[in-house]
C-alpha cells in the first residue's frame, strides 16, 4: 500500500468548528495516508498554491445541501489546478445520490465514512478502489458503479479521536477560543420529519444499533487531549441527543466533574427531561441545554412534524430545567407546511410562555431525503423540480401567497428579540415595511446576527472571551452567508 496525499477542502472556516472533517482525516491519517486542510474562499489564489505545493492525489470535500453547488465551482477549479481525484462525502451526496452526475465528480461516499475512507485510499488506483463499500463511483465511461453499504460502526471507541488539530491550526479564531465541541454519541432513534436521521436510520435498518455512545473512558480522554493542548473554558456536546442513555449519563456526571469540570451545553429532547434527568445534567456540569419547540402549534408540531410533543409536556420540561438551574437555548422553526401568521403568533408565544433564555427560528428548507420535503411536494406547497437549497435561515422556497412570506420573513428577523420584548409584536408590520426595503432587510440581518453572537456569549456560553477573539467571532457571524 503506498501513501496517498489527500487535501480537504473547506469553502470557509466559521466560528463552528466542522466535526466530519477532522472524523475523516483522523481515518485517513490512521492509516497511513497524509492529509491537509484547503480553505479556499479566505484567498482563492493562496489556496491554490497551497495545494500545487501539497500535489494532491485526491480532493475530498463534506457537503451539506446549501453548500452542494458552491463546492462545485470549487472543486471545479483546484480540479484544473491539481488533476486529482474528487470525492464528496456528507448529508447532501447520501440523501441527493444523483449529486454523482455532477461535473467533476468523480466518487460520492454514501452514510458513514470512517472504514470507507481508508478502504479507498488503500486501494487507491487500483480496480478494488471500485469495490469499495459505501461509495458510488462514475466510470471512464461516464456510467456509475453503486456499491452497497455496510453496517454501521458498532463501537466508537475503536476509532481515532477526530483530528482537531487540522482545523485549529488553520484558524486563529478556533484555536484560541476557549469553547470547543465534541461528539459523546452517534445517531437518533426519533422521526421528526424535517431532519434527515429518520432517512438515515432507514438506509441502515438491519445494520446495527443506531444510537452508539462513546464509553466515559474514551470521551474523558478525547476532551483532555484537547484542552491539554488548547485553551479551554466551556464545552458544546453536539450529539442529536445527549444522555439518550441514562447508565452513561450517570457514569458521566460521576466522572466528568472530577477529570474535565468545566461547564457544558448539549442538545436534548423535552420528552427525555424528568427530574432525575435534570437533576443528573446538573451534577455532571450541565450550564445550558439547546433545545427545540420547533412549532407552537400542536397540530403542525405533532401530525406534520412528527414531534409527539404535548404543550403541557414542553411548560413541564422549562420548569424542571428552571429549578435545577439550567438554562435553555430554544430552538424553533417557521415557514413550515401548513403555516399561517396565527401559527408564527403561537410559536413566539409558547417561548414567552415557556420563560426560555434565548429563543432562536430557522426556516425550514426542503432538503432531499427529508420526509417532510416529500408532504411539502404532495400538498403542493413546493414544485416537483428543486435544487434551490438555501441555509436554514435563507428565505423560503415554498408556495406561500407573498403576503404570508413577507410575514413569515418579517417575524423570523427578529424573533428572538419578540419572544424577549411582547410589546414588540404590535410593530411587525413596520418591520414587514423595512424588510421589504433593500437595506432594510440588511440592517435587520445585522441586527439578527448580532442578537444571536450577544445573547448566546451572554447567556449560553458564559466563557471569558479576549475582545480580539470576540472581534474575529462577531465578523465571521455577520458575513457568513450561514451565521456559522
């Protein structure tokens, strides 16, 4: 087996650190094989030269859907500039497989990465490349061989720690701020229907467990590897659910205070929050929790999205999180099937209701793959033939009567500051008046985004921040095409 040269490549390193990236590499570098990082749109030409001094044998690019067509153009251009092999990995090429017809796509990688990675760098460049598992590959011939996938990685301490480093080094920002991410599991049992894990769980039904934790052990060792070696104050745990397995989290409030002991926020369902899941949040260092509502209307919520999330449940789970002293960062999405003003009303008022300490809305987007995509195509909110995916705050591409969208538009700008000031509800069609203007709509962008950075760094992620480092975060914020 000889060594293969891989270049990652990033459109832009945000103030989100990626995770399938530095997951990828730290495969690829396990065995054996030599990988940079090319972030191109900082400066395109410097990115260029980096990778001709570098002399990849393969690109390899992780691709959400808002991103697909932009990594093309990229990939399209250090494509002439190396001569090297392109794969694409990510949601969007496992849910939008036609992505392999693409230009200049030469493989996609189908669900998880990690063995076929290694797989393929391997047998790089040789006819057993094209027997690997989890990957679709266009031919000299233009036809596309699809190979099946295999199951999924059982155990998640048999891997590599991600490749942190790769990215840290790359960006004075994620190296120096003292808030870092981590992974403690993998997958979701749930089937909300406007994410892509229940498509995801049903490619692998038959294929092993889909919900895998990390062992204590293994997680506290990853996270002090990290802080070891880069400054730490507060800690994201981004697992679809975190705790969903109450023995671990147990384990884990007993072992983490004493190894790590630094505050934390993570994801979690209001159908898992009891009081004896609070309480044991808390214990381990639990400051935050992100949280979703997603829609105040049980109907919407509960028959198009597929929470089965009562109102009386969501009010019970804010005030166990309020008297065990955490606090909530309240996720929430509009411009869903069905949608009205009335409906955007009750989203902001069961905020209100539930006191949370920032509220946040996305709007929902069709990505392939995602159930509720196919109930927008069948109800004829959105046209059979799409490929316009925007970022989940990018306006919306659903049939709604203009009207309804400017309003939709109107309360999505500044909702987190109606769910904060009631009274500012019986202005929004002055706000729907300066949406609609040019620079309107750039000043309450700014306006959102600079909500979002503050309120976050004030109240969610309470770390001592450098003024410089807060600087380099509020510029990234407001001129991500993504707030990322």
């Amino acid at each position: 087996m000889s060594q293969v040269r891989v270049a990652m490549v990033t459109d832009r390193i945000g103030v989100v650190e990626s995770y399938s990236i530095p997951v990828i590499s730290a495969s690829a570098k396990e065995a054996g094989h030599e990988v940079i990082l090319i972030e191109y749109e900082k400066d395109p030409k410097k990115a260029v030269k980096k990778l001709k001094d570098f002399k990849p044998d393969v690109l390899a690019y992780s691709v959400m859907s808002p991103d697909a067509a932009k990594f093309l153009e990229i990939n399209s251009h250090l494509k002439e500039e190396s001569g090297a092999y392109s794969i694409f990995g990510g949601v969007h090429p496992t849910f939008f497989q036609e992505y392999i017809n693409k230009d200049g796509v030469d493989a996609i990688c189908v669900g998880e990465g990690d063995m076929a990675i290694r797989d393929f760098l391997n047998n790089f460049g040789s006819d057993k490349m094209l027997d690997t598992t989890n990957m679709h590959f266009k031919l000299d011939d233009g036809s596309i061989k699809k190979n099946g996938i295999t199951r999924l990685i059982d155990d998640l301490d048999t891997l590599p720690p991600p490749d942190k480093a790769l990215m840290y080094e790359e960006s004075y920002g994620l190296k120096n701020m003292p808030i870092r991410g981590f992974f403690a599991s993998r997958g979701c049992p749930y089937k909300c229907t406007y994410c892509f894990n229940h498509a995801f769980n049903e490619m692998y039904k038959g294929k092993g467990d889909i919900v895998r934790t990390k062992s204590v052990p293994y997680m506290i060792k990853e996270i002090q590897t990290t802080i070891a070696r880069y400054p730490s104050k507060f800690l994201k745990f981004h697992d679809d659910v975190f705790g969903i397995k109450r023995e671990w989290l147990e384990e884990f409030a007993e072992v983490y205070p004493k190894e790590v002991g630094l505050p934390y926020v993570a994801l979690v369902r209001p159908n898992m929050v009891d009081e004896e899941y609070a309480k044991t949040l808390k214990k381990s260092g639990a400051h935050a929790v992100c949280i979703a509502i997603e829609s105040g209307n049980a109907d919407i919520r509960n028959k198009v999205m597929l929470r089965s999330m009562k109102d009386e449940q969501i009010y019970e789970t804010f005030d166990i999180l309020r008297k065990h002293g955490i606090k909530s960062y309240c996720l929430n999405m509009l411009g869903l099937p069905g949608e009205s003003e009335e409906t955007f009303k009750e989203t902001v008022r069961i905020n209100q209701d539930c006191k949370v300490d920032y509220a946040d809305a996305s709007i929902f987007q069709p990505y392939p793959g995602v159930g509720l995509t196919k109930y927008a195509r069948d109800n004829g909110y959105l046209d059979e033939e799409n490929e316009n995916w925007g970022g989940q705050y990018s306006e919306t591409v659903l049939n709604f009567p203009q009207k309804l969208k400017d309003r939709l538009h109107s309360y999505q700008v500044v909702f987190p500051l109606l769910v904060e000031f009631p009274w500012l509800e019986r202005h929004i069609e002055l706000i729907e008046k300066i949406y609609k203007k040019s620079l309107g709509k750039k000043f309450l962008g700014l306006v959102y985004r600079f909500t979002y950075g503050w309120m976050l760094h004030r109240r969610i992620y309470p770390a001592p921040v450098p003024f410089k480092l807060l600087a380099w975060t509020g510029y990234k914020i407001l001129t991500s095409a993504h707030r990322n």
